[in-house]
C-alpha cells in the first residue's frame, strides 16, 4: 500500500463544502468503490475501517474515495440526516468519477449509510452496485422487538444475570419493568405496511424495500451476528415477503459474520469485510449498464 498517492480534495456539495480523501488505484478498470459515512461518524470510520479499506482497495487496482457529507467531520454547514444527503453522494460521484475517469461507482456504507445508499442508487446510473453492512431499518416497535427476542433473552440464560439478581445488584422489579415496556412497544407494530413499497409515507423499512426494489444492480449485504441493529434489519425481513423477494434474488449476496459487533471493531473482521468487498467488485461486470 502506498497511503502517499492520496489526495485530500475540498469539493461543493448540494449546500455546503465537503471534504474527502481520494484513494486512486494505479490501474483502473472495475468501478470506483465510495464509502458512504453513517452518523455520527466521519471519513476514518471506528477503528479506521474506512481508512484501512480504502488504502486495501487502492492496493488491489480499485480506486476508493471516503468523505464526510455536510455537518459531519470536516465538512460545512448543520449536520443532514441519512435520508437527505442525496445531493451530497451525487456531489462526491461528480467528483470521484471526473477525476479518476471511472466506468462508474459501487456504494458502500454501513448502518444508516447503507439505508441512505439505497435511497439514492436508483437514481443514478453510475451506481453499478451496493455493499450494504447492517442496514439501519429502525422503528420503535423494531427495536423493541429486537430487545425482547434478543438482548432479554440472551441475558436470562447468562450466570451472572441470576447472581445478579439474587445478590441483589439487579433490581428484579425494575428489569421486570424495563421489560414488560419493551414488550408493551413491541405490539405496536409500527412497522406495519412493510410490504406497502409504493407509498411515501410508509415505514423506514418499507422505504428502503422500495428503494432496492427501484435498483437492479448487484448487492452484497454483510451482516454481523453480535449485533442489534443487524438482528432488526433480519427481524424486518422476516416479517415482509416483499424483503424476502428481494434478497432472494440472484443479484443479491449475503455474507455474515457471526461473532462480528456492529462496527466490525477487531482486525479479523474487518480484513474479511475488506477482502469480500474486493472480490465482490472485481467480479463486477465494469461495463454492464445499469437500468434505471
């Protein structure tokens, strides 16, 4: 790797001035793979995944390019949230694709960067496709489900739950609290009309199944095991057929990692994270169109 070919650039996006590292590969011919930012974060990412995978990429002949969109880092202006800095990714593509003269670009975000990679991808066909890691689907009811399926499970079957519990560091009545309110908000189902991915005022998740179903490209979806947000994601699936359709299609691959935490914080995942998404995008077809 030679982290010494990266090039810092300062670039306008739809409302504010952004700030991005631009990781050029010496030979170029798949796609151009952008790491999309998930809130809070900026361009280096936990553990510098972001920076890792980057220089990875750029060591095995695909260009990378990481920012961070307005309000986040060291970009301008109040922070956006993940649904609206559309104008932004197309901002970082202008520039990515002008630059390096790229056949086009592979999205790649984790957490609500995945959900905002889906929102934008349809729209624009330089996307030739999408790394989705532990798409952020969350709702109220989700996550409450999430808590009573897994983490209060999980727990109840732990040693030092029941010593806690009968040395007295737990308080039973408050735990029985805490959990019968998760159960309550569990039965709302405010992710109702998951599968209703033709209505603008639908649920997050139903939002997002409808912008995959929008995008024909290819999509690898990583998921960790060790991790609640991963586990609403997959809960939301289950319950929509309209998800399991999608995902079960021949364009989308699903790898997991069944130890990994959500930012995928040790060495070992991370570099399989790194090393799937290179092989997923050299296998990439770098002159397939895609079809809005």
């Amino acid at each position: 790797m030679n982290p010494a070919v990266e090039q810092a650039v300062v670039f306008p996006g739809a409302a504010a001035e952004l700030l991005g590292v631009l990781h050029p590969a010496p030979t170029q011919q798949q796609p151009g793979v952008l790491i999309v930012v998930g809130g809070p974060q900026y361009r280096v990412g936990s553990h510098r995944q972001f920076v890792l995978l980057a220089r990875f990429l750029a060591s095995q002949g695909i260009a990378a390019m990481r920012f961070d969109y307005q309000g986040m880092g060291d970009s301008d202006g109040e922070m956006l949230d993940f649904e609206a800095i559309d104008g932004d990714i197309r901002a970082a593509i202008d520039l990515f694709c002008q630059r390096l003269a790229l056949p086009g670009v592979v999205i790649w975000g984790l957490c609500d960067a995945a959900s905002a990679a889906l929102f934008y991808a349809a729209g624009d066909p330089r996307v030739r496709g999408l790394v989705l890691l532990n798409p952020w689907v969350r709702t109220e009811a989700g996550i409450a489900r999430v808590y009573v399926q897994h983490y209060y499970r999980t727990r109840l079957l732990r040693r030092e739950t029941w010593s806690g519990l009968l040395s007295g560091r737990i308080n039973p009545w408050r735990a029985g609290r805490s959990l019968l309110q998760q159960w309550l908000k569990s039965r709302r189902g405010d992710t109702a009309g998951a599968d209703n991915h033709t209505s603008d005022n639908s649920s997050l998740p139903a939002r997002m199944a409808s912008g995959l179903a929008r995008f024909s490209g290819p999509v690898l979806l990583i998921l960790s095991g060790d991790d609640l947000t991963a586990r609403e994601f997959e809960d939301a699936v289950r319950a929509s057929p309209h998800w399991q359709a999608l995902l079960g299609a021949a364009r989308v691959s699903t790898r997991r990692i069944a130890a990994a935490n959500h930012t995928f914080s040790r060495q070992a995942w991370r570099d399989q994270v790194a090393v799937w998404t290179r092989d997923w995008v050299i296998a990439l077809d770098p002159n397939a169109p895609h079809v809005p």
